[in-house]
C-alpha cells in the first residue's frame, strides 16, 4: 500500500518523499497550487517574484536571444537536469542546441547548459550566491555550465551583474577576472559576445 502510494507524487503526499526523496520521473505530472522545486529530492515551495525580477529576467532574455549564435538557444524558467533529484529552474538558461528534441524533450541536460543565470530576489538570495552556484559548479566538474550570472538589484533599482567562469581545476566559479561585477553596462564574450546597457532594462 505504502509502496504504491510512493510511487508518484501527488497533492496529498508531496510532502513526504520516499527515504530516498523524490525522482523526476515521481513528479513530473505533480500540480500544486504554487510554484515549486525538487532539492535533493525534497519538494521545496518557490517564493513567488516581484514585478523587477520577471522584468529584468525577461529583458535579459531577449538581449541573450539577439546576440546568440549558432549552436545556443536561450530559455526561461526551463529544467536543467542535474540528476534525478535535482532538476533546478534557472531564471535563464543557454544551452547548445545540437542534438536535442524540441518537441521531446522534457529538461535541458546539464551537459548542454553553457550559461546559467539567476536574478536574485529576497527570498532566493542563499539559492542564488550559494547552493545553486555550488550545485552547478559540481556539474562542471565535468567541464558543463562553465559560466554563471547572479543579476542583484544594485543602486536605483538598476541591476548589476556578477560574472562567474568555471574554474577548470578547482571545479568551482571564481569572479571573472577582468570584470567580476557589470556595473552600468553589461560586456562580455562568454559564451558568446554580448552588451546590454543595464539601465535599459528597468526601463518601462
């Protein structure tokens, strides 16, 4: 009986995973009445955003869309699989494209994620400087997701963004060298040339 009420994940069990926590599989069909995300197995509640993050996400987004380049696409608040019990939602993914089927496929393979970005909000601020980054490093151990951004509301609500690379020895971020935080204006090359005038995006 206990077995196969385990089995999946439902709106009267989500809250007590098996011993060994919840799979993707177990949850994939789940509907909860909020946003949600499985850690380490464990159903966690989202905290629900304000206007500035899904604005400064969305604007980000399409300025990733404009400057990509074969083979990367851009996506929102997609899956990126880790493992079986970790499938996180970044605010914003890029990914190479090679390969996969849009019409398939139901997370983004972490091995195909080469930016990973998260606009930080007051309830994410631990996700976002320390478990998530910690989490997407130990993937690139095998060299995936070799850069993060955390975007945080800087002076005036404009945002500032810090730029993470993959350090190839250590398998942890370290600040990007030349320039760790775009302040005003956003230029890098990773992993493909980008500028974004950072003003411009709390512009409504």
């Amino acid at each position: 009986m206990i077995a196969e009420r385990l089995e999946k994940a439902t709106p009267e069990n989500w809250m007590f995973p098996p011993e060994e926590g919840w799979t993707v599989d177990q949850v994939e069909d789940l509907e909860l009445p909020f946003d949600w995300e499985l850690v380490d197995g464990v159903i966690v509640v989202r905290g629900r955003m304000v206007l500035w993050h899904n604005h400064v996400r969305s604007e980000i987004e399409l300025h990733l869309k404009g400057a990509r380049c074969a083979p990367f696409a851009v996506a929102s608040e997609q899956c990126v699989l880790i493992d079986k019990y970790n499938p996180p939602v970044p605010d914003l993914v890029v990914y190479d494209k090679t390969g996969l089927d849009l019409f398939q496929a139901k997370y983004i393979p972490v091995e195909k994620a080469v930016l990973l970005v998260e606009v930080e909000s007051t309830g994410s601020r631990y996700d976002d400087r320390v478990r998530k980054p910690e989490m997407y490093a130990a993937a690139g151990v095998k060299n995936y997701v070799k850069n993060y951004w955390r975007v945080e509301r800087g002076e005036n609500g404009i945002p500032e963004v810090h730029e993470y690379w993959l350090h190839s020895e250590t398998g942890k971020y370290i600040s990007a060298p030349d320039r760790p935080v775009h302040v005003g204006k956003l230029e890098t090359d990773r992993p493909f040339p980008v500028t974004i005038d950072l003003a411009s995006l709390v512009e409504l």
